[in-house]
C-alpha cells in the first residue's frame, strides 16, 4: 500500500469513527427524552511555520478535534462540547446538554430543518489533497520564499517574515431524521511580508499563494519576487487629492465589497433589523448587467458541498441577478424567524462568482482616466445598519490611464447602496485564492480625502 491509499485509509477510518460517535450522541440525546437532535464533529490538523531574516521564528504543529451536541425538547434548545472522544465522556456531555434545554426558554423558530430538506446526495468535490511535507521542508520553502524577496533589490531594507502552513479537516453532521454528512478538505498557502526604505519612509508589502493542493501553489521564489516588487512600488508615497472620483478596488481588496453584501443580506443581521438591506429583496441594488451567483457544487471549489450546517441540500442559484437581489442568506433558524425558507446557507455562503463585463486590470486602469487605486484598506469604518462606508486606504493615484504615484494615509468614502449602484465595472481578472472569485471592481465615483488639493 502507497502512502495515498494508506491516506485514504485512513481518513475514511477517521470519517466513519466520527460518524458513529455523532450518531450516539444523537441516540443518545433521544434516549433521555429530547425530541430532536443534532451532533457535529471535526477532526482538525496542521502545520504552520515561520521564519524571518533567515531565522526560524515558530514551528507548530495543531490538532483539533471534538464534538458538539444540540439537543430540543419541544422548542427548548440547548448544547454542550467536548474534546474528550470517548463514548463515556461522550454521554456526559449529552446529559449535560439535555439538562440544560429543561431550564431555556422555548423559541418558536428552534429545531431541526424539514426532513424533506435534507441532502440526498455526499459527492466528492475534489476538495482532499493533504501535502506530506514535513517540518524542515516547510521551513526550506519559507525561508526560500524570504530570501528570493529580501535579495531581489537592495532597497529591501527588512522583513516581516515568510510562512508556510497546511491544513487538514474533516467534519461529519448528523441529526435525528438519519442524515449523515460527510465533509473533508485542504489548503494550503506560503506568504512573504517585506520592508522598504529606512526611517519614516519605510514601506511593507506581502504577497500571499494559497490553494486546495500543493502542487497549485506558486512556488517560494515567485512569492517572494511579487512581494517585494510590491513593497517596492509603494516606496515615496505622496498624498491623494481631495474630491469625488473613480476608484478601482484590486480582486484582493474588492472581495470585501462582496463580503459586505452577504454580511448585510445574512439572516442575523435581518431578523435584528441590523442591516441596511433589510426588506431589499427584489430590489434593484446594483447596475442590471451586474450578477453574482453561488456554485456549492463546483469541483475543487473552496466551499463546496451538497448540504449546509444543518443538512438542507444546497443548491446553484443567483444571490444577484439583473442587478436585482434575488434571494437572502438563509439557515433554517434565521428563515423562521423571518418568515421564509432556508435558502441552504446555515454556515455562510458556499462558492460565489462574481461575473465580469470587462477584461483585466490594464484596460479597467486606462479607462479610469483619473482617479485612485486601491490596494490596501485599512479599519473597520462600515456600519452595517446604515451602510455608511469610511475606511483608511492606499494604492496608487491614477493619471490618465496609468499609475502615476503610490498614495497612502486617505480616506475613502460614502454609502454602500450608492457604491453597490455605482460599480462600472468588474474585470476579468478574478482572484481565485478565496471562495469569492471576483475580480478587480470598478466604482464610477465616491470621497477620496487625502492630503493635497484637487
């Protein structure tokens, strides 16, 4: 037997124990009277390494695994953790849930999803590739990584560091309709952090590769090569002009706008009256050309998978279409509390695509014209309940077309219903380092406030 069966081996071993474990906790649970119930396992590992000016800062190996129970008596919910794997520890932790759900106070919207919505199907997605890289290896590819970057230029003055990490995971979800689900992935990344300059006109950049599988990576040089022609871009940063204009948020960096998006259609936020979206579906919140739809089925996708946190079978469809907001992002507790129906997101949101209607970021830069490019956001300056928008920022002002100089210490500003609105574009250009591929996103106009004249 080769090492990839003898690994297969035993991850199925590993998925089956976890299965069996989940389902006693959940006969368990009925035995003592709940009347529904649900039990979720992991089995977590990893190794992380880091290093900086060529000396090897932190080695760690991680191992997580446990299990949590959800135990309903009537519409009492209660739940209960352990780490502790063994069938006696196991029964502890139920009883001790059950007796906790006696003294909660019962909510309508608690339970179990439907039955009729639970998954059929546990497809592999292509999501398993665990890299067999041992310690010593994975210090040579950081500091490799760190060395390509600091000897690149001699203006590369200092270093933040470089890593090396992968990670493993598998996690089984049962209830008590009999559903079984079985997950298990992979990633795995190497990053490189470096400084220009000296004194007070130091500048740091990072450059980060990140995917499923080993051999997807960009090798160590490569990381340390881009990141250190990104620090050396922003070297002798001067100070935006103040005034409305374009502004072009890179993949990296538009991903957050999308992440808004979802934050604010999230069930939690809408039940709370937390969300400036609240009562928006159906709406028309973007420019008609504009969609964005959710893929849980796509092979080696980063969150793929046939059912959600509570079972529900997921499914593709449209979260934007036509500019419109289609649906909400729905699990089964907070679709109750909203009066609809899950919508398979218990969780978060699976795989989301953002479509483009422009080619990469050089066209998209010389149709800007004038204007600013941001590369880096920084603070937590969006209120989710008005959709107020104030972040720090840098990036690069734009002159017509190209990019003129790097730019730092502005403000970028105005209100994520007007941004949304106000998008011109989305490249071609998707980063696929994250499970949203979006690339980079154009916004005909907001508040760009920086240090010098208009």
């Amino acid at each position: 037997m080769n090492d990839a069966q003898d690994n297969a081996v035993t991850t199925d071993a590993t998925l089956d124990r976890l299965a069996e474990l989940s389902a006693l906790a959940v006969a368990e649970a009925r035995r003592l009277g709940a009347s529904q119930a649900e039990a979720s396992a992991n089995d977590e590992r990893g190794l992380n390494v880091n290093v900086r000016m060529g000396e090897v800062e932190s080695v760690e190996r991680t191992r997580d695994r446990g299990i949590a129970v959800t135990v309903y008596f009537g519409q009492r919910k209660a739940n209960a953790s352990t780490a502790d794997l063994k069938p006696e520890s196991l029964k502890r932790t139920v009883e001790m849930a059950c007796a906790i759900a006696r003294h909660t106070e019962a909510d309508a919207a608690n339970g179990l999803a439907d039955e009729a919505r639970m998954a059929r199907e546990s497809r592999d997605f292509d999501q398993w590739h665990p890299w067999a890289i041992e310690a010593d290896a994975a210090v040579a590819l950081a500091l490799e990584a760190e060395a390509a970057g600091r000897s690149f230029d001699p203006r590369i003055s200092n270093s933040e560091g470089a890593s090396v990490s992968t990670n493993e995971g598998l996690s089984v979800y049962a209830n008590s309709h009999g559903f079984v689900g079985r997950e298990k992935s992979t990633s795995h990344s190497i990053s490189a952090s470096l400084i220009a300059g000296a004194g007070e006109a130091m500048q740091g950049q990072y450059w980060y590769t990140a995917a499923l599988r080993a051999d997807a990576l960009e090798s160590a040089a490569e990381v340390g090569r881009k990141a250190a022609e990104r620090t050396l871009a922003r070297l002798d940063p001067r100070s935006a002009p103040t005034g409305e204009f374009p502004v072009l948020f890179v993949p990296e960096v538009a991903r957050s706008l999308i992440a808004h998006l979802v934050g604010a259609v999230s069930g939690g936020a809408l039940y709370r009256k937390a969300s400036f979206l609240v009562g928006a579906q159906g709406q028309r919140l973007f420019p008609e050309w504009f969609r964005i739809v959710e893929r849980p089925h796509l092979t080696g996708g980063w969150r793929s998978g046939d059912f959600d946190a509570d079972g529900v079978a997921t499914r593709e469809s449209a979260l934007v279409d036509g500019g419109v907001l289609q649906r909400y992002v729905l699990g089964t507790y907070s679709a109750r509390r909203l009066g609809l129906e899950s919508t398979g997101n218990a969780g978060g949101v699976h795989n989301l695509e953002v479509a483009a209607n422009a080619e990469g970021f050089d066209s998209m830069l010389k149709g800007l014209g004038r204007g600013l490019v941001v590369t880096e956001l920084m603070g937590q300056g969006v209120n989710t309940v008005t959709g107020d928008y104030s972040r720090g920022a840098a990036g690069f002002w734009v002159e017509d077309g190209a990019l003129a100089y790097p730019v730092d210490e502005l403000t970028i500003a105005s209100n994520l219903r007007d941004m949304y609105s106000g998008i011109e574009a989305v490249g071609a250009d998707i980063d696929r380092r994250s499970a949203t591929a979006v690339g980079s996103l154009l916004i005909g106009r907001m508040t760009v406030a920086g240090g010098a004249g208009s």
